[in-house]
C-alpha cells in the first residue's frame, strides 16, 4: 500500500513568544510525514517539539527513530490499515509521538481513499466544539490581563493560564478580580511542582478553577494520588497518561479526576480514543490538550475531541491563536467561541506545497 514517504521538518514562527516551566519558545519546529499509495496521500504530524523539554522525544530524534526503526517495520509489515500500524511498531521502545505521526499518515490515507472524515471514524458526535486557549507566563500581571482581555473577547470559552513557582497564586487571583468567578479557568504548571508545595497549591483552591494540569513530576502517580487528596481543585494529568494502561492505573490510583488527552504524547489516535473509551466508563472526565499542532494536527485533534466524552473544552484553540501563516487552510473561531469538526475525508486539509517549501528546514524521502 506504502509507495513512497516524506518526512519533513518545518519551522514556524510564532506570532508571539509561548512561555511555560519548560522555557520559551519564538517559533514551532515539526515534523510532518507524507505517505502516499494507490493514488492517494496522507499526512501525519509528530508534536515532539525541537529540544525534549516537555518530554524526552525532540524532532531530530524523532526523524532519526522513523527512518532508522519504524519505517523499516512499517514497510516490512505491509501495513493496510491505521489499526496495524501500533502492533507493526510495538518492538521499538517509546517514541509515541514518532509512532503517532506514523500512525496519522497511514489513517489519513485510509480515511481519504474511503471519503470518510476523521470524525465519522471516530464515532464522534458534535459538528462544532467550544474552544479552550492556553495563556503563556507573562512577563507581568498587567499583561497577562491584556493578553487573556483579548481572548475573552475573541470568544474563547476556556482560559489555560500556565504555572510555575512564582507564578502561580497572584496571577490567578488577578484574572478572578478582573472577569469574574464565572470564567472558565484552568492552570498547567508542567510538573514543575514538588508534593512538597502542596500547601501552596492548596492556595489555589479559593479560586474556584476547573482543575490543576500536571502539578508534579511525570513519574510521580503515586504523589499526584496523595496531592489529590489535599486539594479542592480536581486534579488532572497530562505528561503523566503515556497510554491507556497508565491511564487506568491513574484512574485506579486516584492520581486523577481528569485526563487531558493528547495523541501524540500517548502514541496515537487510536490509543487517544481507546483512554476516552476507559475514562468514559469509569465517569472520568477527558479533553484534548493541544501541542502548537499546524492545521493538520490541529484539525485531527478537533475531530477526536468531537466524541461523547470529552465534555471539557480543550486546548483546540484557532489556527491564529499561535500562526499568522498556518501551514493549511486556517482553522478559525466561531464567534461564539467554537471550532468547526472538518467534514472533509481523512484530516479534511493538507498543507499549502508553497508555504510548505517555504517552511520546509529538511526533508528526507523514500521511494519503492
Ligand atoms: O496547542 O494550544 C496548544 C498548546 C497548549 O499549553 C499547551 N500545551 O502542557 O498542555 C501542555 C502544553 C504543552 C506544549 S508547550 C511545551
Ligand atoms: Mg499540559
């Protein structure tokens, strides 16, 4: 079925600097992977970002591992369907976002050829969801205030503020006084906590916030289960959930109220629904985090958080909350702060071959 395969590294520039606990960043280096067969094409975006702050996959490794390892498999296998990708990847050790990328591409070219949407393959539900934004540590309060000003009034029906130790309570309190308990706001502080800080983060709890994202390291579930039961806030994990397994034992463990699902962190699309599947069942609430994805990521994104369970708004901002030139026909925001579910086969767009070249930093390709 795989007849030829591109990978690309592309840099886009960010409108403005993104600052989390992990550092700042002025612009987004991705790879994207072009696997093309039987007269049809599909893309694939890896969100390991280009140093492995957030977690340990990075964009060169990422490269390196698919031509050295998973493209080997992939092709030896004769994979048909999305659904074989996983197993034909199982023998190499980690590397999700790699694999997920993979996995988009092949499911991508499966859904086009079939003229079937991402979504309608998801079994999702909604046609529109509301959108969520994540705010970047600000150089001020006074900014922060302006910047979350100017996505209140765009519409957005969530509010990520990002945390670190410094700034954390006093931001919080601020964006409470100025628009009120009823905005719905949340906090990410990228496992830059310790179980150690709990009565600070205990602080938080006056604020009435939808959840704290991931205060402690990615390996401590058992901590995140006894921080758990010294908040009011609900607790909710991200870099922690790297499959369904560790999902369940989270869920069993009391580590977390609610997941934020993303795909790439948990090696695909199909282990992503799988841990909606399981959160579902066990009255776990989900919703789709969000990793600077170009308009394909994005847009796959947006239909996967189309499903029943995800009933929090995610980090499915707009093309332009990150890009003034996206990649593929921008993803835009409704007025009343929702995105459209693409109705489009497959993903529903592919990237723009102008901007692309334009972007493009490296490419590698193959042909059989
Ligand atoms: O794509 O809207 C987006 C970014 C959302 O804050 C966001 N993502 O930990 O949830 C998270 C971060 C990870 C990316 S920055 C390292
Ligand atoms: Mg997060």
């Amino acid at each position: 079925m795989i007849e030829a395969i591109e990978i690309r590294t592309v840099r886009l520039p960010l409108r403005a600097p993104f600052q989390t606990s992990n550092g700042v960043s002025t612009e987004r280096e991705l790879v994207l992977v072009r696997i093309a067969g039987g007269g049809a094409e599909g893309w694939g975006e890896c969100v390991a970002e280009r140093e492995p702050t957030y977690s340990s996959e990075h964009s060169r490794g990422a490269v390196d591992v698919m031509r050295s390892f998973l493209l080997p498999r992939l092709l030896a296998a004769q994979v048909r369907t999305a659904e074989e990708v996983a197993p034909a990847l199982r023998g190499v050790v980690g590397h999700p976002m790699a694999k997920a990328a993979l996995e988009l591409a092949v499911l991508d070219l499966v859904l086009r050829r079939r003229g079937v949407p991402l979504a309608q393959y998801f079994g999702a539900t909604r046609t529109r969801i509301p959108a969520g934004v994540s705010v970047g540590i600000q150089p001020s309060v006074a900014a922060l205030l302006d910047v979350v000003g100017g996505f209140v009034d765009e519409g957005y029906r969530r509010i990520k503020l990002k945390i670190q130790p410094g700034w954390d309570v006093e931001p919080v309190r601020a964006v409470r006084k100025k628009f009120g308990d009823d905005l719905p706001l949340q906090v990410d502080a990228n496992a830059a906590y310790d179980l150690a800080d709990a009565p600070l983060l205990r602080r938080l709890d006056e604020f009435g916030l939808l959840l704290i994202e991931q205060p402690l390291h990615h390996d401590d579930l058992y901590q995140h289960a006894r921080l758990a039961e010294m908040l009011t806030t609900p607790l909710c994990l991200d870099e922690s959930v790297v499959s369904a397994r560790s999902a369940a034992a989270a869920i069993s463990m009391g580590a977390a109220s609610i997941i934020n699902v993303k795909p790439g962190r948990v090696g695909g699309y199909l282990e992503a629904k799988r841990i909606h599947d399981l959160a579902q069942a066990h009255g776990v609430a989900v919703w789709c985090g969000g990793m600077l994805e170009s308009g394909l990521g994005r847009r796959a994104n947006i239909a996967l958080a189309a499903l029943p369970g995800f009933t929090l708004p995610g980090d499915t901002s707009a093309s332009d909350r990150f890009y003034a030139t996206d990649l593929t026909a921008p993803v835009t925001l409704e007025a009343d702060g929702h995105v459209l579910v693409p109705s489009e086969p497959g993903i529903g767009a592919t990237p723009d071959p102008d901007l692309l070249r334009k972007f493009t930093v490296d490419t590698w390709s193959y042909e059989r």
